[in-house]
C-alpha cells in the first residue's frame, strides 16, 4: 500500500474475500466497488472508527487485509491522492477495458 | 514430453483435493487470513493489486498443445480471456475468482500441470534454455535433469521452509538463453578434460535490491552427482542462510559473507556426509526420464526447401520475419520458430485465449504438438519443417504473432508494475508500450540491431532491469513514477549486471532518454555488426552520460 499522510483525508480500501475485488468501506458500513461511495475521516477518531469496522468485516471474512488511503475531494468527486491507490480504483492503465474503469 | 506416472497424477489430484478443503474452510470463516495465506501461496495464488493472481507452473517451459488449450480455455472460463507469460517460464491469470481456484486446479490437472512451486520459500519451478534439444550449439538436452531436479525438489520436506525463494535454472548450450549466472544455482553443462559431458555448476546469482552475478562452485561434476551436490549446497544454504531479515536472506547474501572459497568448502565438507553420492541418482532412472525427451519422429529432409527460399523471396514481410524470428534448427529441414508476443504497443508476454488456441493449433500442425516458453516472455515452436515455415508464419498474420522483432528494440522484458502488482512502485508496461511505438518502425529497430531493454517496476527486478542491455526501473519518488536507467547489464554466458547512468527520468522524459541513448549508439558503434552491448563495453558510460545530462 501507498504511504499515508499524516493529517490527509482517509478512506479505507481492503479486497473481497471470495474474488480478492478491490472494495471500499461506505458511510453506511458495508462495502462498494466505487470509490465515491467512501466513508472519508478526517480525525484520527475517524480513521480508527474506520479501521475497526474493517476489522469487524474482516473478523467475519467478508474482505481481507483492510487499510487505509489518503484521498483527496475536488468539489463532489473523490479520488485517491496516490497513483497506487487510484489504479485500485480504476483498474490496469494498459486495459481500460478491465475493472473497474470497464463499468462491468 | 516429461508424461505424468502413476505417483505424479495421484500426488497432483490429492494436492487439488486438500487445497479445495482448505479453501471452502476459508471461505467458511473456519480458517483465518493468517493461516490461510501461506496455504495459498503454496498452491501459487496471490493477492494482487486488483484481485487474486494464480502463477501456473510450466516447468522449464515446455508445453504441449493439450496443456496450451487448457491454459486458454481457464483463461476464458475462470478469467478474462487471457494470461500473462512471466520471466520464468510460467503463466499468470489476474482476474480468478477464490471460490472457482479448486476447480481451475482440477482443470490443470486433467492435462498434468499444476502451480505448486510458484510461490513461497521453497525451490521454484525449474527453468531452462527454451530450445533445448533443438539448438545448434548444445552439448546436450538439460531438460531429463531439469525434470528430475523438479521431481526432487517438488514438496521436498527438507526444502519447504528455506529463509527465502531459491531458484535454478539449467542450460545444455554455451551461449546461455536462460540467465543462469542470475539463479540461486545455475547449472552449465559441459565436457571435462576426458570429453565426458558433466555440470559446472554456479551459485549466488540474483537481482532483486542485491544484484549479483552466480560465481563457479564447481567446474565440472559428473551427472550421477547433480542431485547430491545441489542438496548438500541446499543443507548449507538452510541451515545458516539468514532468516532474520528477508532482504539478506537469499543465498547470494551468505555466498558473499562467507565468501566463495568457504561457502565451497562448506558445501564440500556436507557432501562428504552423504553416503554413496551415487546412488541418489542412478543411471537407469536418469535414463528412464530423460527418454521422455527424445527427439520427436523428424523426416528425413533435405537442408534446403526450394519452395520455401523461392516464398523468401517473393514475400517481403515473409522474409523479414524470418530474418528475425527464425533460428538455425539441430536436425537437417528443421528449424525454430520463435513467437514474439511483443506486438508493437502491445502488453509484453500477454496472449488471449484465441491466440493461445491458434498456436495450439499450429503447434500440433507444424511442431509436434509442443510449445516452449522463454524467460523473455516469448514462445517458441521447437520443431518446423522449413517446408511449413510459411503456412505456419501465414497462420501467426491471423493472430497478430507474426511481428518480426525477436531481441530487438521492441522484444522487451517487462513485469507487471503498477498496473497489475501489489509490490510495484512505478508502471512498467505503459514504459514499454511507449518505447515499442517510438521504435515502431521495424527497419530502424534493424538498424540498431540486437538490444535487450528489460524494465522492472520495482526493486525485486521481475523485469530483469539488472541485466538489460538498457536496464528501466520504476520508483516513487514522492507520489511520482520515476524512472532510473541503468546500461550495459546482460544475461547471456558473459553476464554483467547494468551500471546506473545518473539521475532518473520522469515518465514524460524517459522514452526520450532511451532513444537519445539509442541513437548515441548509433553515432559511436563502430560498424554496424557491433552491438550495442559490445558498443558499451568498449566506451563505457561516458558519451551517454554526457549527451543525456550535458548542460550547455
């Protein structure tokens, strides 16, 4: 995972158990494909409360290796502030007809 | 072909039957993460950057057209259409699914494959010279003693738990294709003084953070002892081999602490613990498997086809393509057929399932039924009759395999990087693609001749930056991919590991450093036969340094 910084807005990333799909915590704790559906913390009360209700899915194996990103907001749209992070979000450059970038 | 006994389906099918247990305990919740992950891993599943990854072995990269048809076909039904040839060998899925892995497992073992040995701190899949038993200038086929090193090493209770990966390549030909000088051990075959045929045998070689290139443990071993002398460097290797710090734990780190004559003096003193080093490999059983690579039924042709010179000359492309693509076969008629999956701006060692079929296909037209897989991510069609060398390039146009630039500017080495890979820092098939279009034009690729670009995305060096001719790795330097250029690093029998040249590039400027460099050599090459290797090895790194970071 990409290095995180300290005081950056935070979303957190983990990947579904069953077919390793990358996958991100919502505010309304459960799990999306698309990034702009993100619970973001922006104390570090908010990141550990996301942290643990990762810990929580992956206690009961829903997802697996759960972390945190920073990510930046410009007006609505929410986006990964690293590249690492973003190609998670998106899928490979080289196929834009792969993940999620693909809307299959 | 190495075919299946008794033992190795019921071994492999079992293998499959445990890991689909361990797998629905998974899945169930029954097994963590934690216990879970090295149980993948032994069974070569990943978790990569965008999903799980499966790394298939093939072992020292030879296939027959059943087995390539079953890679296509878990390409389409368990992944999305297609895979990725690595630079040992094997072949990688992106997209499978956990729950469908038994399965896909069960598949591959239908057709004697598995990937067992992709992963973990045992000894990997064994590699070899992709035109083994073909080449002019082999000694002797290596690929009996690769496939008894894979049947020793495979779940060797001794060896499951060494402090790091250890990797062996072997090759029966003088001029080295399968960079073994870069191998935990590197195996040459080779005559002694009496003319008998034997291994000299390397060890210590590695890229990754630490390049090093494999020095000579032993000049000459008699074939009887291979298995023994490798397992008494193995003993040596696990028992002080460090296992406190993953970065200094591969065998070229205790090579280079002890240094050479005492890690030889170790080995030697356990070999002579052994009892009766002979009898570990008798000379039936080196027989029995090395009779599973007999040279297929050839007919008797002679040399020259006149129908196929008189296409060569009628058929430019044709022509060009083989210039390129074709090497000089062992067997009078015969010759090699090499596959570029380098397409120009294409994904190197990536092929669909409709282009591994359409090679299946004509493998078993035109090469009785077999496929090799190079470590430069190309595949090879061993045994064609010059005769069909035109029907069968005719087939390759179909699929777009027919591009004519083997160990050219456009046959470059590329991991995965950024767009595939957890570990990456840096993209490096975007690099590639790049440099591809730029050199787009074959006739100036030509011009300059034979040169190895291998591009990593991270330090671990998949990409062989190390030992390319032009050597590419991607870092991050702060949130940006950022790119270092290192010269003059080769793979082949006089291997170098590539000098940094200065400070890096951007992604927007290292395309333009390349071809600077590119056309540097141009101008200072002294004829046009001398390559660009030969080129630097005369001048060194000064003109280049100078043209790329000359401030005026």
């Amino acid at each position: 995972m990409a290095k995180i910084t300290k005081g950056a807005p935070k979303a957190l990333s983990a990947n579904r158990l069953k077919d390793g799909i990358v996958v991100f915590l919502t505010k309304g704790k459960s799990w999306s494909e698309d990034i702009q559906d993100v619970a973001i913390a922006k104390t570090p009360e908010e990141e550990q409360a996301l942290l643990d209700t990762g810990a929580s899915f992956a206690a009961i194996n829903d997802i697996v290796d759960p972390y945190l990103f920073d990510v930046e907001q410009n007006g609505s749209e929410i986006k990964a502030a690293h590249i690492r992070e973003h190609m998670r979000t998106k899928g490979p450059s080289v196929r834009k007809d792969l993940g999620k970038q693909a809307g299959t | 072909m190495y075919r299946y006994d008794e033992f190795d389906a019921q071994f492999v099918k079992q293998r499959v039957a445990q890991f689909r247990d361990q797998t629905e305990r998974r899945l169930s919740g029954e097994l963590t993460e934690e216990q879970f992950r090295p149980l993948r891993l032994m069974n070569g599943l990943y978790l990569q950057l965008h999903a799980y990854m499966l790394r298939v072995a093939i072992p020292y990269g030879t296939l027959s057209s059943k087995q390539l048809r079953k890679l296509a076909r878990i390409a389409d039904k368990y992944d999305k259409g297609y895979g990725h040839f690595t630079t040992r060998q094997n072949i990688q899925y992106n997209w499978p699914k956990l729950k469908d892995i038994p399965d896909l497992l069960d598949e591959l073992a239908d057709v004697e494959m598995h990937a067992i040995q992709t992963s973990g701190n045992c000894i990997r899949n064994v590699t070899s010279d992709q035109w083994a038993g073909v080449a002019v200038d082999e000694i002797e086929d290596p690929r009996g003693y690769a496939e008894l090193m894979r049947q020793w090493s495979t779940i060797h209770p001794e060896f499951c738990y060494l402090p790091r990966k250890f990797k062996i390549a072997i090759t029966g030909a003088p001029n080295d294709r399968a960079a073994v000088a870069f191998h935990d051990i590197g195996i040459k075959m080779k005559k002694n003084e009496a003319d008998e045929i034997g291994f000299e045998i390397l060890v210590g070689g590695g890229m990754g953070r630490t390049p090093v290139v494999g020095v000579t443990i032993k000049d000459w071993l008699p074939k009887k002892e291979l298995l023994s002398y490798i397992e008494a460097i193995m003993r040596v290797y696990n028992m002080y081999g460090r296992r406190d710090n993953k970065y200094k734990a591969r065998i070229k780190i205790l090579v280079m602490a002890l240094g050479i004559e005492e890690f030889r003096n170790q080995v030697e003193a356990e070999y002579d613990k052994i009892e009766s080093p002979e009898v570990i490999l008798p000379g039936e059983e080196i027989g029995r498997i090395t009779s599973y690579f007999a040279p297929p039924e050839y007919q008797k042709l002679a040399d020259t086809d006149i129908a196929y010179e008189e296409k060569r000359k009628a058929d430019k492309a044709f022509a060009s393509w083989i210039a390129t693509n074709i090497a000089k076969h062992r067997v009078p008629g015969y010759a090699i057929a090499n596959i570029s999956l380098k397409p120009i701006g294409g994904i190197p060692g990536d092929a669909t399932s409709e282009q591994m079929y359409a090679i299946a296909d004509l493998a078993e037209r035109y090469s009785f039924s077999e496929i090799r897989v190079t470590h430069e991510q190309n595949l090879v069609l061993p045994y064609v009759a010059k005769q069909d060398l035109y029907a069968l390039w005719q087939g390759l146009v179909k699929h777009d395999l027919a591009t004519d630039n083997l160990s050219l500017v456009s046959d470059i080495i590329c991991c995965p990087g950024l767009d595939y890979c957890a570990l990456a820092t840096a993209r490096s098939i975007p690099v590639s693609q790049n440099i591809s279009e730029r050199f787009a034009d074959i006739e100036r690729q030509k011009d300059v001749g034979e040169l190895k670009i291998k591009i990593s995305g991270c330090i671990n060096a998949c990409g062989h930056h190390h030992a390319g001719n032009i050597g590419i790795l991607g870092l991050d330097k702060k949130g940006e991919e950022f790119y270092q250029i290192t010269l003059g690093g080769s793979a082949d029998d006089n291997a170098s590991i590539g000098e940094i040249i200065g400070p890096g590039f951007s992604s927007d400027t290292v395309v333009d450093a390349v071809e600077q460099i590119i056309e540097i050599y141009r101008d200072i090459r002294q004829h046009k036969k001398e390559t660009f290797l030969e080129t630097y090895r005369r001048v060194g790194p000064e003109p280049f340094k100078e043209a790329l970071y000359a401030t005026d």
